[in-house]
C-alpha cells in the first residue's frame, strides 16, 4: 500500500530555479524521509526529518514537515541539471519494525 | 557503515525459470528485511517483510507462493521467482533494519529482473 501522494507528478524547470515537491501522507508518523532515484538506479537518502520537528536543511535542500496537515515539502535551491531525478518521500510509522511507505514520487527535470 | 548489497543487478531469465535474489547486510546484523518492488516509472511497492528466522508476512496482492522470501540469517535474506513471467519483470529492491536503529531502512542498489 502507499501511503500518500505526491504533487507534482512531474516539473520541468530551468538551471538556477527552485523546485518544490510536496508529499501528503494518511497517517500518523514517527518520521518522513526524502529520497531522490536517478533513471533506473538506486536510492539515494536526502533527508530524515521526525515528527516533532517543523523544518530541516541539508545544504540546497530544505525540508517542511507540518503533522497537523500530514503534508511534507522538499525544496531543491539554485537547481542544476545533476538534480533532474525522479524524488520520493516516505514514511515511518510509530511501530518499530515496519517498512518504510513510499509516496508515487515527482519526476524533476532541470534543464541548462 | 550500514551496506546493504544485492545480488545479482541484473538477471535476463526465460519465462518459466526461477530466479533467486540475494540481500545481504555487509556490516550489521539486520533483524529486519524488507522487499520492495518498482515497475517502470512508478514508485516503490511494499512486497513483504521478514523476520530473521520466522515466516515472511506479506502484502495484500503479492503471492507468497509466488515470491519465496527465505530470512535464514542475520546477514541475508533471498527472494526467489518461481516459475517467472514476463509481467514480473521489475525493479527489485531490498531493504534492512537493525534493532539498535528501528527507524531507519538501509537499501540496497536493486535488481533489474527482466523476463522474456
């Protein structure tokens, strides 16, 4: 099962700008992460970001996490065309031992 | 620290053949494992999740006789196709979990099964 969706599903933007991705999820979480997957390949870890925090950053990237909503948000600053992957969040619920859920992800294209 | 491995990255296999994937965690003893599944331009699918020596539980819609999920040690834990078909061909991803870290999944790099 996922547990949220993700918008957009795809953005398209220029070298320089900022993307933001938005990830809204249905239940109650110990933590939401971010990872990003570039075409066929593995995950790689951006960002964990735990319940009782409201924002994290790590270097470009810049996390919000409001639990009252259920609703994360990624934001990639001065993007480059390395950045174009696609980028998913994901979620860890209270119960130790359980998988991570992942949301349908957004597909970031960055063009120079 | 924390390396998840897969084994192999890619397999190409006929239709009707089994085909077995190996995860294994190279510094830490996972208790947990985790088997995802990812079709072309969708995100992950949560297959089933195994315990170091007990049965695998898994998900609605995913046939447990289907994909074998063998959790023999506290280092490796196999799926297995049986009897492959071309609509199971996927990305294939497994992850780990130690106690001391229960929040945190470790992933390994995927398996490319294709199956003509």
């Amino acid at each position: 099962s996922q547990q949220g969706e993700e918008d957009p599903q795809a953005l398209s933007i220029q070298e320089g700008e900022n993307a933001t991705m938005n990830c809204s999820y249905k239940t109650s979480i110990n933590n939401l992460q971010w990872y990003r997957q570039n075409s066929g390949r593995g995950l790689v870890h951006l960002i964990l970001i735990r319940s009782n925090e409201r924002e994290k950053h790590s270097g470009r990237l810049r996390v919000t996490l409001d639990t009252s909503k259920k609703s994360s948000s990624l934001l990639i600053t001065a993007s480059r065309a390395a950045d174009t992957a696609s980028y998913f969040c994901a979620t860890a619920l209270n119960q130790a031992g359980t998988a991570l859920i992942f949301g349908k992800g957004t597909t970031l294209s960055v063009s120079s | 620290g924390a390396v998840v491995s897969q084994h192999p990255s890619r397999v190409i296999c006929k239709s009707g053949t089994s085909v077995k994937i190996e995860c294994r965690s190279l510094d830490f003893q996972a208790t947990t494992m985790f088997w995802y599944r990812q079709f072309p331009k969708q995100s992950l699918m949560l297959m089933a999740t195994s315990n170091e020596g007990s049965k695998a539980t898994y998900e609605q819609g995913v046939e447990k006789d289907k994909f074998l999920i063998n959790h023999a040690s506290l280092t490796l834990s196999t799926l297995t196709v049986t009897s492959a078909h071309p609509e199971d061909s996927s990305f294939y991803i497994c992850s780990a979990q130690t106690s001391g870290r229960a929040n945190e999944q470790f992933f390994g790099p995927g398996t490319r099964l294709t199956v003509l």
